[in-house]
C-alpha cells in the first residue's frame, strides 16, 4: 500500500478507524452498535483484527484509549505486533490517567477527541480544547485535533493553536446536535443522524488548502453512502469515493475508514480496492 512519511513515520495512506470495534454505528438501524461491539469483543475477536489489519497492508490504525482496548493492544504488542497506533483519547477517563495509559503503547501520535473538540467549542469553551492539547503534548508525540465542524479547523489556523495535524470528518455530524456532549459520555446511539453529501466538498476543499497534515474519516459517510445501492454496485462506489478523497486532499495527508467483519472480509477487499484505484490515479 502506498505510505506517507507521518512526522519520521512511514505510514499507509489508507489506515483503520475503531469506531465499528467500540460499537458506533451510523447505521443503527441496520446494524445496531451493540452488535458491533459484541462482534469485537467475543472470542477475542478484536486481537484478532489486528493481526488481520497487518495481513492486508495497512500499517497503522486509530484505537480508542479505553481501557479494555488498551489491554488488547498491550497484549498485541506482546505478541509481536508491529501497526502504529495514532491514539484518540477515552473522554470519560481522567486525563492524565488517561495519558499514561496511551503513552504505555508507545503510540506515534494522539488526537483531541473530535465530539469533545466540538462540543466546547459550540459551548465557548476554547480555552479547555487548549488545556487538552497541552497536556497530551506532554507525551511527546504529534498532537492533533479532529473536529466534524470546518469552523473549528479555521479557528485554529487563525488563532495558531498548537497542533501538528488534524483529524477531519467528512460529514458535519454536528447538524441538529450543536451543543450536545459526545457519545462515550451519554451513551447515545447514532440513531438518526444522517449526512449530507454537501458536506463533503466543504471539508476536502479546506484540507487541501491547510498547510498541515489531515486524517481524513468517515469517507464513506460511516457505511450511509452504501445503504441505497444493490450488493454488486458497492465495490463501484468504494472505488468512487476512494477517488474523491485521493484527488482532493494532500499528496501528504492519509484516510481512515471503519470496518466491521462480521459479514464480509472489509479489510482486504477495501485495500484491494484502494490498491487499484491508486494505480488509476497514478498513471
């Protein structure tokens, strides 16, 4: 799989998000998150997955700091397993509590939690966003914030926080949830919450013309973009939205995507994808 240098990190273009193995589904009504993360959690499933996310090109992936994740990750590592892991941080843990349970992974970067992000900023609460960021800066590694709301990558750009990267949702999830604190804390499913395909331009548009690197998610609108289309046109529209993404962000800039293997081996048949339309788009 083609990599990007990721500050001294050489790291597959295409990583794996967590959301699917920590049970949030955007398609709940289709598959509930509970079935997700009952999937991922029985018969060690979720270790599993991570030797299978390397078997399939990719070299790093966005894990969740929970603490039964980090458990499985410590065990992985044990085991000899080599991906990268980018950290988004577990909000209901106290913080630094929660620092040191990352930093014991030996992560190679860690983002500010992207509901959180958004709701103090809806809440004017900035100056907290900042406090965050310096404290995970005390790790040592890249910091990055993720955000679904462009304002909030522009804020930070005009006032100059201290960031390395950002983390990017494609689809504005905060559309009728302005205020409304993140999932991980409520327990909120995502239950009628729909994207808009307007949004994806916004938000592309903006990554190509910041300077610094982005992780792009939810490219494929968290598995919403599939729901319509008959079974043989999914491949076509993954390859789709592989080549939107890939030709409108950064020669340096990476994508995640989320997967759940429960009825198809996802991994594999979304690098293999992601492989070949790459191959179109360099040639």
């Amino acid at each position: 799989m083609r990599t990007v240098n990721f500050f001294g990190h050489e790291i597959t273009r295409l990583i794996v998000g967590d959301n699917p193995f920590n049970g949030h589904s955007y398609i709940e009504d289709v598959i509930p998150g509970s079935e997700m993360k009952a999937y991922y959690r029985e018969a060690n499933r979720y270790y599993e997955a991570l030797f299978e996310i390397e078997r399939c090109g990719y070299n790093c992936m966005l894990p969740l700091a929970m603490p039964e994740v980090v458990d499985v990750l410590l065990e992985y590592r044990r085991d000899g397993g080599k991906l990268d892991f980018i950290f988004q941080p577990y909000v209901p843990e106290e913080t630094a509590t929660n620092i040191e349970r990352m930093a014991s992974v030996g992560p190679i970067g860690v983002y500010h939690q992207g509901t959180t992000t958004d709701f103090l900023y809806e809440n004017g609460q900035t100056d907290k966003i900042k406090e965050n960021l310096a404290m995970y800066r005390s790790m040592g590694i890249p910091v990055g914030l993720g955000t679904h709301r462009p304002d909030v990558i522009e804020l930070s750009e005009e006032e100059g926080w201290d960031v390395d990267f950002y983390a990017a949702c494609l689809q504005n999830a905060r559309r009728g949830r302005e205020g409304r604190a993140s999932g991980f804390i409520t327990g909120e499913t995502k239950m009628g919450l729909l994207f808009y395909p307007e949004d994806r331009g916004i938000m592309l548009n903006l990554i190509k013309n910041v300077q610094k690197p982005f992780i792009a998610y939810k490219i494929f609108a968290g598995g919403q973009m599939f729901m319509s289309l008959p079974p043989e046109d999914v491949r076509g529209r993954i390859k789709d939205a592989y080549r939107e993404v890939f030709t409108s962000i950064k020669p340096g800039d990476i994508a995640a995507i989320g997967v759940f293997q429960k009825y198809g081996d996802q991994l594999r048949e979304d690098a293999e994808l992601f492989n070949l339309v790459m191959a179109e788009i360099e040639s």
